[in-house]
C-alpha cells in the first residue's frame, strides 16, 4: 500500500507543478487555434483547383483527330468565371497538353470568349491525357509562381504507347542539335541546378530569337506523376547557349520539351533527364 501512496503522491506534485509553469489562458478568452496546414508553395497542374481557383471542363476531346475543339472556364474563389489576368511570357494563358507517357506534348495559347478559353487540339493516338492552364489572375504578382490547373481525358481504343527514351547528350529539331552541355548528369533533388543547352547546326550557332517573352521555354513532366516544371532561358545567350535555371522536388526521370525561335521559326526538342 506505502509503494501506492508514493506514487499517487509524485504524480500529484508532478502535474501541479505542470499546471503552475504553463501559461493561463486570460478570462474568458478563446484557446488559441492550432495553426492552419502549410499551402503548397505553387502548383503542377495535378489538381483541378488551386489556391481557390478551379478550372470547369465545357468541351474536352473524345476521339481522335485534327483540330478538335476544346473549351473551358477558370472560376475563382468567389465560385464565378475569372475574366481578367495578368499576361505572362506575352500571353493570358498558356495550355499544354501531354500524354500518360509523358509524349504527345503541345504547347498551345486559347483564346477568351465572355467567361470560356477555347482552342484546337489535334490528338492522334488514343490514351489518358492532360491538359494544364498556366495563368496569373489581374492582381496577383505576374512574377511569381503562376496557378497551374489540370484536366483530364481519354481516348479509348487502340493506343501505340511511346517507350520513354533514355538520357542522351544531344537531340535534334528540324535541322538543329541541341548539346546538353553537362551530358547526361544527373540532377539533385530539392536544390537549385542549371541546365544548359547549346543550340548549333550545319552553318553554325544559330541567331536565336526571343519566343514568347523569352530566349527559350522548357516544360519538364515528372515522368512517375506528369507533374509539370515549366522554366524560361535566362535571357543572354552567348554563342547560342540556353541556361534555365530549375528545381525538381522528387527523385526519378523528367522528360523536358525544350522550344527555341531561329528565323521566325519556332523548333522544339526533348530530353530525358534523371534526377536523384
């Protein structure tokens, strides 16, 4: 029994002194709430909605062909179409559209009737596809992380799937060799890297030109989750080189379509890259 009370005695003076040291809570005051989730710092085009903006599917492809139409709205935190936005890269809103095999990339600008975006799309093959709008809402500071949305489609039948090309040094577009300077390195996760490209061809290094507010644009696609990473060239390129600054979160492949203008022209070239 004396084991017990000795017990029952600490644990007493233990919890009183507790209450004593811990700070009251004032009359009549409410508690503190618990703090609220991190948000995610920006989005990749995996969700629907983000940040309070949501895009509303009207017209989306379901068979395949040449220039079939598409149709959607961007609604806001307010649950009503957002009609105004910031331009970014030259544009409003940038759609791109890739497969589940991370192929088929388009890189396309529609165009904002009343409250609805719509475009064409030509979609060749059947498979599960995404589209991501890329926009800033007017307010929203047109030099931070744009809200990224996606929607999904399918077309069903027969589909010839695309193996995923294994990492190269180079790559080629219409006459054009894009050297990655650094090989086939791999990339780190979580942490800041430079990617460089040198654009060259039989006569050359090219004149590149600016396309789209840029010196050159890169959509790169998580190969595992098709989350999207889109980055811009920095804007001096000597002798044809092209640096974008990038950061992946996740370890695994990135597939990366790489767009550059020469003579009003614009070319576009993909590389695989594996991040660790």
């Amino acid at each position: 029994m004396l084991p017990y009370l000795v017990l029952v005695t600490a644990a007493a003076i233990t919890i009183g002194y507790v209450l004593d040291e811990l700070p009251a809570t004032p009359s009549g005051a409410a508690p503190a709430a618990s703090p609220s989730p991190t948000p995610f710092m920006h989005s990749d085009g995996l969700s629907d909605s983000h940040d309070g903006y949501l895009i509303q599917p009207v017209t989306l492809p379901t068979k395949r062909g040449k220039a079939i139409p598409v149709a959607f709205r961007i609604l806001g935190p307010d649950g009503l179409p957002l009609r105004t936005y910031e331009t970014i890269q030259t544009k409003q809103l940038h759609l791109y559209l890739v497969r589940d095999d991370a192929s088929g990339y388009q890189h396309l600008h529609p165009e904002l009737t009343d409250n609805t975006w719509t475009t064409k799309v030509d979609v060749t093959d059947g498979g599960a596809y995404r589209f991501y709008a890329e926009f800033v809402p007017r307010g929203k500071d047109a030099l931070g992380h744009p809200t990224v949305l996606g929607l999904p489609f399918l077309i069903t039948g027969d589909t010839e799937l695309a193996p995923l090309p294994a990492p190269a040094p180079t790559a080629t577009a219409d006459g054009f060799t894009l050297t990655r300077l650094d090989g086939v390195t791999h990339l780190r996760a979580g942490r800041g890297e430079l990617l460089r490209f040198q654009v060259s061809s039989a006569a050359g290094p090219p004149v590149l030109e600016p396309h789209l507010g840029a010196m050159a644009h890169m959509s790169a696609f998580e190969v595992r989750t098709l989350s999207l990473t889109h980055a811009h060239a920095a804007a001096d390129a000597p002798d044809a080189t092209l640096t974008f600054h990038v950061e992946f979160a996740n370890r695994g492949e990135q597939r990366l379509y790489v767009e550059f203008k020469v003579a009003g022209v614009v070319h576009r070239t993909a590389f695989t890259v594996f991040v660790t």
